[in-house]
C-alpha cells in the first residue's frame, strides 16, 4: 500500500485531558453570534485541530506496549452548571433554521465534550429521537467535512449512551451512504466507525452484525476500493476495528474462520502499523474463538487428544506461561489451516527492525505481534503485557495486561475480546470511559462485564514495613472479568 498518511486529516493522536476540558470552552461566549453568522463567515471545508475533534478519525487506537491507564477527564464544573448547558446546546441543535455551518459545528463539538465526559441519560432520554433527527440531517447533507464528521461523533455518543433500539434500523442506510459515497475519506472513515458503534449498541442483533460484518470484510479485502477509498489506512483500519468489534458479539465463527484469517494475513504486509496492529488483532481473536469452554460431560482424555494433534508444547503449562483465568478451554477447529506460516509473519513483525519504521510505531509492533503470535501459537493465552521469549527455554512470558480505570478501578485484559471491547469503548469515550463506566452506563457495562470486589486490609498482627507495603497494594480495587460462557 502507498504511503497516504499525509492525506488523513490529524488523525494520530489522543485528546488530553487539558485539551479535553477547553473542547468547546468558548462555546458560550460565541453561542450567540453563531446562531445567525453567514457561512461565508468561516471556510466550510476547514478541518478540526485534535482539540476540537481528536477521535474522529480512525488511528485513535491504544497499544498493548504503551498503554498504563484510562484515567477519567477532569471537567471543571465549578464555573458553569453543566446540566443548564446541556440543555442550551439541546436547544441549539434542534434550532436549526437559525443555525449556520459554524454554528452547528461549534454546538456538536460542545455536546460531545459533555456527553464524552459525563453519563448524560437522563438529561437527553426525551429527547434522543430529535437530537437523532438532527444528526443525521447533518450527515446527509454533508455541508462540511467537520460539521459531518462532528455529527457521526455525536451520533456514537447518543447511541451508546441513550439505550434505543431503533437508532440502527434509522441511522444505517444514511451512514453506509455515507461510507460508499462521501467525497471525503476522513467522513468515511469516521462513519465506518459510527455503523460500528450503532451495530453494537443500537439494536442490529445478530443477523445485522453478521451482515455489517460482511460490509466491513469487503472493505479490507479491497483495500478499499469497494468504497473508493483505494488504499487509505484511514478507512481500511476502521473497517478492520469494527469488524473485530462486532466479532466479539458472534459465537460461532467457524465456518468464517479460514477465509478471514487470509484476508487478514494479506493486510500484515501493509505498509501503516495501525492497518497491520489492527488486522492481527483480529487474527488472535479468531484463534481464542477457536476455543471454548470444557463442557461438563467432556473428560480430560477428549480434551488432551484434540490438542495434540496441532498444538506441539502449546499445553505446557508453567509460571512463565499465564494462561488466561476461567474455565478450561478446549480446541474446536482449526482457525487457520497453515499456522506455522501465520506465526513466520508474525515473528517477523515482532522483531522487525527497518529503518523505514518509527520507534514509537516499531514498539508497538513488537508489543503487539509478540503477544498475537503468543495467542495464535496457544489460543489459551490472551493479550499479555511486556510479552517476551526465555532464550534458553524458547518459551514465552509476560505480565498478563491491567489496565487502571481512572483512579477506582483495574481491570485484567485475559482474552483478546475484551480488549477489543475495551479499546472500542475507549475510542468513543476517550477519557471520559470512566465517568460512564462508575455512573452506571448500561451499554459500557453489557459490552464489557467486569466484577469489583473492594480488596479490605486486614489490620491483625504487627504491621511490619513488609506486610505495610502488602496493606497498600490491598486497598487498590480488582476487577475480575467474566469468562466467556458468562
């Protein structure tokens, strides 16, 4: 694939949390003068800064080598009453024969800020069917790159806060529209992420994940040219993120398996390491799945044969190699027909050196394709942090991935589909995932299921600086997520 990376809009980085509190700070001293400002007041096709839009765009990702923590925005709400200003940009969006280009724009930067940083539900709930209205009139007429690309932000916030089950069936034929005839790349990039994000939380159901899946698998198989978007790694790692996204929702995918895997294999040789991060991400996904939990009237002689014929040392099991927690996992298929040539490719970008590559960009390959390989050689094991080999036993071993939830929580990554889940959910929300995640948002909790259990100090005994320190590290919070057949 050529080198496009010039050609997607500011796409490769996070919002801080500085710049996340002055997102649309300004907003209420210029409300008023841009009700009714002309169009000619602002050039309509300039495009956001990462302040006012970071995430719109495809390449917000998070990388197992680089990331510590989700930590929560902090928004000041000491000098306005954020609940009044909810409702004065509700009342904004909804004006829209008194609304210009800029107007809009600014209005739709200052609902996500709100709705990224705070569990907005029952201040919208009345009114998500005119605020859905809005979004997708914007989105359809496509008067600005930034103002359609704010609105397909919008839209993400509203469907995975709002719990409506009829904002797929009204939103997808305008965004898959928009993917196969916006004139813009960032647009299709960002609706390919929006029919994600309204797939998983807006009522398709299986049949319709299954269906946008085969939308997105198209995407990747082209390189894009199904959408004319030839070769944008914009495009074609969104279609990559959500299809692995909505593949976490699907039991069974077996008979898929095979075929995906190739197609993805295909995009490891991508010149973007969002593109190949992306694709085999996917790949591990696909092996996990190839295992399930030991049913109860399965013994352990069925279990052992199965894997012995594919797996090779992959069931030793000893303190260097962490297996994921939960139930046993048994083979059911073969994921893949030829997983030692998956793992030479693999291999090959976990230690790939070139020059052509950036250090930020060759760490995180080597982070990520070290634990992919690691999946793919055992499917047992998940995502692990800081994954390496023993040289003398070959073997491979790391910390099993945790990741902090703002300043409350921590949550232990064991199977790539909560990973996906996880950095899914953290692009849409950004660092307002905890807020949503502690203030009880239901979609945040069914898509990623997690158990809190406060770790209580015991205070008996003599409390020496050992056990002092051990009574430190107890007060953090652990969170156990659910196995799969939870």
């Amino acid at each position: 694939m050529p080198d496009l990376r010039r050609q997607v809009l500011e796409s490769g980085k996070t919002i801080s949390r500085k710049a996340a509190s002055k997102e649309g700070s300004g907003r209420t001293s210029r409300t008023n003068s841009a009700h009714n400002s002309p169009k000619s007041s602002r050039n309509t096709s300039r495009q956001p800064s990462d302040d006012e839009d970071a995430g719109n765009t495809s390449d917000d990702t998070m990388s197992l080598g680089s990331l510590d923590d989700l930590e929560s925005v902090d928004v000041e709400d000491s000098s306005t009453d954020w609940i009044s200003e909810l409702q004065e940009i509700i009342e904004d969006i909804l004006d829209r024969k008194r609304s210009s280009v800029f107007g809009r724009e600014e209005t739709y930067a200052a609902f996500c800020r709100l709705a990224k940083v705070k569990y907005v539900f029952q201040q919208i709930w009345r009114q998500v069917p005119d605020l859905l209205a809005a979004f997708l009139r914007s989105i359809r007429s496509e008067t600005s790159v930034r103002e359609t690309t704010l609105a397909l932000r919008a839209l993400e916030l509203l469907v995975i806060t709002a719990q409506d089950d009829t904002i797929f069936e009204n939103a997808e034929p305008l965004l898959t529209r928009a993917i196969r005839d916006s004139t813009s790349v960032t647009i299709k990039a960002a609706a390919i992420h929006c029919l994600g994000t309204c797939t998983m939380f807006g009522g398709a159901g299986d049949e319709g994940i299954q269906d946008q899946m085969t939308f997105l698998l198209d995407i990747v198989a082209s390189d894009g040219q199904s959408i004319d978007a030839q070769d944008d790694r914009a495009c074609v790692t969104a279609a990559l993120q959500e299809w692995g996204f909505m593949a976490t929702e699907i039991e069974d995918l077996e008979s898929e398996s095979e075929d995906c895997v190739q197609i993805f294999m295909e995009q490891l040789t991508s010149s973007e390491p969002s593109v190949q991060v992306a694709a085999g991400e996917n790949i591990a996904l696909l092996y996990e799945k190839s295992y399930t939990p030991q049913e109860d009237d399965e013994d352990e002689d069925e279990e052992e044969g199965s894997d012995n014929e594919n797996d090779g040392d992959s069931d030793s099991e000893d303190e260097h190699e962490p297996l994921s927690t939960g139930p046993k996992l048994i083979k059911r298929y073969n994921a893949y027909h030829n997983t030692p040539e998956l793992e030479d490719q693999l291999q090959s970008l976990a230690t790939v050196h070139t020059k052509r590559i950036s250090k930020r960009d060759k760490k995180s390959l080597h982070a990520n394709f070290a634990s992919i390989r690691t999946t793919v050689a055992n499917p047992r094991r998940g995502p692990m942090y800081n994954t390496a080999i023993d040289q003398d036993t070959n073997r491979h071993y790391g910390n099993k991935l945790t990741v902090k939830i703002g300043k409350q929580g921590v949550v232990h990554i064991d199977r790539w589909w909560k990973w996906i889940r996880l950095a899914s959910l953290r692009r849409v929300l950004q660092g307002g995932f905890a807020v949503h995640y502690f203030q009880g948002n239901r979609a945040v909790h069914i898509i990623l299921p997690v158990v809190m259990v406060r770790m209580q100090d015991n205070n008996s005994g003599r409390n020496t600086p050992k056990k002092a320190h051990k009574m430190r590290q107890g007060r953090r919070l652990e969170i156990h997520g659910y196995s799969d057949e939870d």
